[in-house]
C-alpha cells in the first residue's frame, strides 16, 4: 500500500491526489499539519529532512517533491504520462521546471499569502505570476495540453496552483485558453477536486438528481 504524506489544502499534494486517482492506485493518506508545524516534528524530519510536503512512500523507497513522485509514478505504472522518446521527455521536463520554479515562486506564494498571510513581497509575486499565466496562456493558443499532444504528468504538475489563482487574486478570467485547458482537465477520468478547483463533471445520476 502506498502511503502519502499529505494536506487537504495544498497544491503540492493534490498533483499526487489526482494522479494516484486516475492511476485507480489506492493509497493511504497521512495529514500532516504544516500550518501547525507538525512537519517540522522529529517523526516527520526522519521520512523527509526537507520538512516538506508531499512525500511518497512505496515499501521501503520515500519519494520527496511532487514532480518527482509524478514521474515515479509515471514510469511504474502509466509511461506514457512521461514521455515517449527524447523530445516528449524533454518537453515534460521543462514543464515540470516550470511548475517548481515559475508557478512555485509566483501563484503557490501569492496564493499563501492571502491564506495564511506569509510575509512575502506580493506585488512581486503578483507580477511573476501574470508573467507565468501569460506564457502558459500564449503556449496553449497552439496546443491543447503542455506537451505530447495529450495529458500528461507536465498538466497535473502546472495545474493546481494555476487553478488556484483566483485565491492569489489573480485575474484567471483573463486567460481564456488556461481555462479551456482547466476544463480539458476537470474533464479527464478520474479527476478529483480539493477546496478552490472546479467540481468533477456531474454524472448522469447526479445530473439528475
């Protein structure tokens, strides 16, 4: 059985949520308080010195940082979620440096300080996080999804934190493609929501309801 280390509100750990969901991998999750500081706890410091979230753990192997476990994920069990041949790869791989680094430094802070009022420099992160929406916005005028003409691990990287921009007080209606893009997701099997993403589709019973 896998075992996430894991936050209902966090970014991070919903790329792993959606993944292992449309994997139909079942897992067992862990909370873990990091508002609270339970990351920074001994028990947690010994799984990841990092005292970061997401981890992974499968057996004896601990997979650290979200883009890593969507690739460990991939290459166990769905490869073509990381690329066929070294051009799919090494688009995939600029994209997941896009999600850590581009949305990491802009939209997921942007996003915490008004969550949990971190004191960061807003404006700044502000102004990166139009910068990365505008550059997501221009890729996907000529692409329905971020690379390899189909989903794959580079969308569940960049998504959660784009999905999330409103709760940064960015302006999402702005960029009609991205949202195109959030509703190709939101419609893929196995998709799953958390507090600020769109629902799941309605199914025809629920439709009915």
């Amino acid at each position: 059985m896998l075992t996430l280390y894991d936050h209902p509100r966090s970014g991070n750990c919903h790329k792993v949520r959606l993944f292992l969901s449309m994997l139909r991998l079942p897992y067992e999750s862990v909370f873990i308080d990091v508002p609270n500081g339970v990351n920074r706890e001994p028990f947690f410091t010994a799984i990841n010195p990092l005292q970061q979230i997401p981890v992974l753990v499968d057996g004896d192997y601990t997979i650290q940082d979200s883009q890593a476990i969507l690739l460990y994920l991939a290459h166990r069990h769905a490869p073509d979620w990381a690329g066929n041949g070294a051009r799919e790869i090494a688009d995939i791989a600029q994209w997941l440096s896009f999600a850590a680094n581009e949305i990491g430094n802009s939209l997921q802070p942007a996003r915490l300080y008004y969550l949990l009022g971190e004191e960061i420099d807003i404006a700044a992160a502000q102004a990166k996080s139009l910068r990365a929406l505008k550059i997501l916005d221009a890729h996907l005028t000529r692409h329905p999804w971020l690379a390899a003409g189909r989903p794959t691990i580079a969308d569940l990287a960049c998504f959660p934190y784009v999905g999330l921009a409103r709760e940064g007080r960015m302006p999402l209606d702005d960029f009609p493609h991205v949202l195109d893009w959030i509703s190709r997701i939101v419609a893929l099997d196995g998709y799953v929501t958390m507090p600020g993403l769109p629902p799941p589709p309605a199914t025809p019973d629920r439709a009915g309801a």
